[in-house]
C-alpha cells in the first residue's frame, strides 16, 4: 500500500454518531499489560530502523504508565458499563467490518451507558498500518480526550484501507489535535510498547490471528463476536 496516496474523495456515512458521547475509554492500555516480542513481524518493511521509537519508552506498568514525552493515556476503569476489550488491527478486514456492520447495532447500548466498549491493539501484523496506527490513536489520546481519541478511531474506520498519512493529519485536526505530532508518532512507531502490550495480553487471554476481533470481559473470553452475542453478554451482565 502506498502511504502517501491522496485520501479517497468520498468517505462513507459516519458509523454511529450517538456512541460517540457515551463511550468512555478509547485504546487498550489496561494497566497490567507486558511487553510483547516481536518475533512474528516480517523482517524488513516496518520492521526496520525507519519505524522504531523516536523516542524512549518503557513497557506499560501498573504503578508508572508509559514513559513517553507525553502524558500516558489513563485508565479506562471510570464510569459504569459493562467493559467490553476489543482486539483489533486497523489492517485487518474482518476487525474493520465488525466496527461497520455489527458495532452501530449496539448504538442503545451505548446510549444507556450499559455497553462501554475499549480496544485493545492486536496488530497481525496485515501491513504497516497495523502498526503505525495504534501509535497515532495512543498519540491522540494522550494529547486529547477519550472522545477525541474515540472520534479519531472512527474516522480511520471510515477510510480503512485507503490509509496515509494525510489522512491521520486531517482526522487529527478534526478532533483538534496536532496532525504532524500524531503523524510523527504513526510514522516511528512512538508509542508501540504500549500496541505490544496490548498484544500480549491479548495473547495471554487466547486470542490468535485467527480470532480477531475478539472480545474479552478481563482476560474472560466472551463467546461470539456478532452485535446479538455481545448483546446478549452485557445484557446478562447489568
């Protein structure tokens, strides 16, 4: 995929304006994650010297966060709901269609403040995008709001696949973020200790490749990935 390559002239109707407001957390970042190896990426591309941190970062820590040169996105455990984790790859068709086709039916769950989903990076890797995006959403979030960072996601749900970075310049500044500091965070994989975490937990709770977008309540896998078995599952929870 060529990164830079103009953004598609016309983006698909918004997923779910209502959810928006009623969500309260925005990317993994749980707390008790571990950093992850790197030992599935493909050698060369993005796994290569252009795409490493530009700046020092530690595995995300229950009692320090991640050290970056900004603030760590914060704990997502505030409000009510029931917490739904998300593993999910910005490059991954089947998570993309899942956040299309079943995520707005649960918009009245949403609403009511029953339903408070989260993601949680699991990059395949797909392509370079499975890496570089979590980056710009961490980034976002750690320069904005949880809604910032929500309305962020959407956007790249929007335009998937016809990535670049462009685009991620345009989505930040429509959530009134600085477009070139999320670009540069996309482009050096600034925050990827914490996509890798995420990963790992992922992994230590039985996700594989060919189970994502999978759903987790804690590291308790939720069975079936339609909007009715999620339903069903927060509905049995409230």
């Amino acid at each position: 995929m060529d990164a830079d390559r103009n953004v598609r002239s016309s983006r698909r109707q918004l997923l779910t304006a209502t959810g928006t407001a009623a969500l309260a957390g925005s990317s993994g970042c749980l707390g008790w994650l571990r950093g992850g190896s790197e030992s599935d990426e493909p050698r060369g591309g993005w796994h290569t010297e252009e795409f490493t941190t530009a700046a020092a970062t530690e595995t995300f820590s229950h009692r320090e966060g991640t050290r970056t040169p900004y603030p760590g996105v914060k704990q997502i455990y505030a409000g009510g709901g029931t917490l739904v984790l998300v593993c999910f790859d910005y490059a991954h068709e089947p998570s993309i269609r899942w956040w299309r086709e079943e995520f707005p039916k649960l918009s009245d769950l949403l609403a009511d403040g029953s339903f408070r989903p989260t993601l949680l990076m699991y990059p395949l890797p797909v392509n370079e995008w499975s890496m570089l995006l979590p980056s710009a959403v961490f980034e976002v979030r750690a320069r904005g709001t949880r809604a910032d960072a929500w309305r962020f996601h959407e956007l790249l749900v929007e335009a998937a696949p016809d990535y670049s970075f462009e685009l991620l310049r345009e989505s930040a500044a429509a959530v009134s973020v600085d477009g070139d500091a999320v670009v540069e965070a996309a482009e050096t994989r600034r925050r990827r200790n914490q996509t890798l975490s995420d990963r790992e937990f992922g992994r230590d709770s039985g996700v594989d490749a060919d189970s994502i977008p999978a759903f987790r309540w804690g590291a308790d896998p939720i069975e079936g990935s339609s909007a009715a078995d999620i339903r069903e599952f927060v509905e049995s929870r409230n």
